[in-house]
C-alpha cells in the first residue's frame, strides 16, 4: 500500500498541468470553472470525512478551514447573488478560492505526515493510506482549477492590450504591486523551493526511504526570469508572469515534499536517519507553503490591480 501510495505522488508530480501558454488564450467557460470548484468541493468532502477518525488514531488537530468554508467561497466569489452563474468570472475571484482549497492541503499534510510518525498499530496505517489518497484528489483538483484560473488570468490580460497604459480608468483601492516586494517574496520563495529540493535529494540517499525511477528534477527557469524582471528598474511584472511561477515551481517543489514525507515516514520511528529526513521536511514544507502563500497575495494584488484598470474595456462580472 505504501508503495502505492507513492507512485500516485510521483506520477501527479509528472502530470502537473503545463499552465505556460504562449499562444492566444480563450476565456475560460463559466460551466467549466464551476465543474472544476465542484470537483475540489468533492474532494474536500472527502478530507472532511477523514477528520474523526484522523483526531482519534493520529491526533488531528482541528482545521483552520474545511468544506463549508470552501462552499461560502465558491458562492461569494464564483457566483452572482449566491446561486446564479455569471457569463464571465474574474480571475481574481478564482485565485481566491483556489486559497481556500490550499489552506485544506497545507493542514491534510502536515496533519497526515503526523499520522506517518506514529504508525505502529493498523489503524495509524490505515488513516495514513487514506490520508495520501484524499490528498492527493484534492492536490490534483486544485491544480486543475488553478490552471484554468491561470488562463483566465492570461485572457484578461490579453484583452486588455497594455496594462499600464489604461492606469487612467482606475478608480478603486486596488495598488499595482511594487517590484522590489515581488522580488523580496521571490527571492524567499526561491530559497524555500531550493531548500525543498536539498531534503528531497537527501530522501534519495536515504537507504531506509522508499525511491523512485521517474524521479523529476524541478525546473525553476521561471522562476529565475521572474527575479530578474523584478531587479530591472521600471520593470512592470503581469500578474500571470506571477502566477505561473506559484503553480508551476512552487506547487512542483510541494507535491515534491508530499513524496518525500511519503517515501521517508514508513520508517521514521524505528529508523532516526528517517526520523530527520521527515521532520526536515515537514520544516522545509511549512516554510515553502507560507513562502508560496505571501508570493500569492501579491499576485492577487496585481490581478486585481490589472481588472480595475481595464473594467472600461471589457465587461466582467464576478
């Protein structure tokens, strides 16, 4: 079962949606997003049902946010009124859900890797196999909303023409963000995402870990473009230049360490060499997701910051 539990991390780290698209994007069907939102409603429910049985055998501790949260978000920010579907849905308002659903994986792992350090009796393996299973749905859900949220992302921006330019509509609280903060949020991000892959390849080392052949080397190119871009002076930074580095290098490093905490709890109590490699990465993990979690309030920031400038352009309704 471990081993199983394992190759379903390794193969949704190579199934990652590819988000860098170059050429004209479409705007993203208002069904499609909402069947999306559902699907990871679905595999929060999932989540939710585990939480008893997780408090008892794994001492869970109560989660910051749950399905209900996720349901008040989808009806605030992807729903006029509460219950009617909009022609258009503002990317701003998908990258808001799409925290919510980070929130719920960000605890399942911490929470989950905790159930892995205790598992002497059947029942701890039992709620750990579980634990994987679920996280992993709702990992693969969320990134398939993100990726549509990150095309909406782009079709605003293409429909806009020149940002910059259209600074004379704003007339909101909405800021464009200040490179130097993007560069100082990229740069830790950076640092989390490469002290993310140190654990990961000393996991690999890790006699008493469990390895893989279709390990995936993390490609942080552009992520590299992003801090150069930031350090130009003038520069002016599109909220889904942003973005792509937030699910493609910074998700990619995390499902990395869901692996590693995977591949190296089977024998953390009894094997203290397993024991380290897990408790790195639980403090590599934590510092990635708030890394990750700061980087994106910026990106919101921008996103927002480009729909306010351009409201005059196109129509939106959120």
């Amino acid at each position: 079962m471990r081993n199983a539990c394992l190759l379903v991390v390794v193969v949704s780290f190579s199934l990652i949606p590819n988000v860098r698209i170059q050429a004209q994007v479409s705007k993203v069907s208002s069904e499609n997003i909402m069947d999306a939102a559902f699907d990871m409603k679905k595999a929060s429910e999932a989540v939710d049902k585990l939480a008893s049985d997780m408090s008892k055998y794994c001492k869970w501790g109560i989660a910051s946010l749950d399905t209900s949260d996720l349901n008040v978000a989808i009806s605030s920010f992807l729903l006029n009124h509460g219950s009617q579907v909009p022609e258009t849905v503002l990317a701003s308002n998908m990258w808001r859900v799409s925290f919510v659903a980070g929130d719920v994986i960000h605890h399942l792992a911490a929470s989950s890797s905790q159930c892995d350090l205790g598992r002497r009796y059947s029942d701890d393996a039992r709620m750990s196999d579980a634990a994987s299973s679920v996280l992993m749905r709702l990992f693969w859900a969320r990134s398939k909303f993100n990726k549509l949220a990150y095309q909406q992302t782009r079709w605003q921006e293409q429909e806009s023409g020149n940002v910059e330019q259209n600074e004379s509509n704003l007339n909101s609280h909405a800021t464009k963000v200040d490179p130097d903060e993007v560069l100082g949020a990229a740069r830790e991000m950076k640092e989390a995402v490469e002290v993310s892959g140190k654990v990961a390849a000393e996991a690999e080392t890790t006699a008493v870990c469990l390895h893989s052949d279709s390990k995936v080397a993390l490609d942080l190119t552009n992520l590299d473009k992003l801090v150069d871009m930031a350090r130009t002076p003038h520069s002016y930074i599109r909220a889904a230049n942003m973005w792509d580095v937030t699910v493609m290098e910074a998700s990619a490093a995390q499902l990395d360490l869901i692996g590693t905490l995977t591949a190296c709890s089977l024998h953390a109590v009894e094997k203290k060499k397993a024991m380290n490699v897990v408790s790195e990465s639980l403090r590599a993990y934590t510092r990635l997701a708030s890394a990750t979690a700061a980087f994106a309030l910026l990106a919101l920031q921008q996103t927002e910051w480009e729909e306010q400038t351009t409201k005059k352009q196109f129509r939106l309704s959120g």
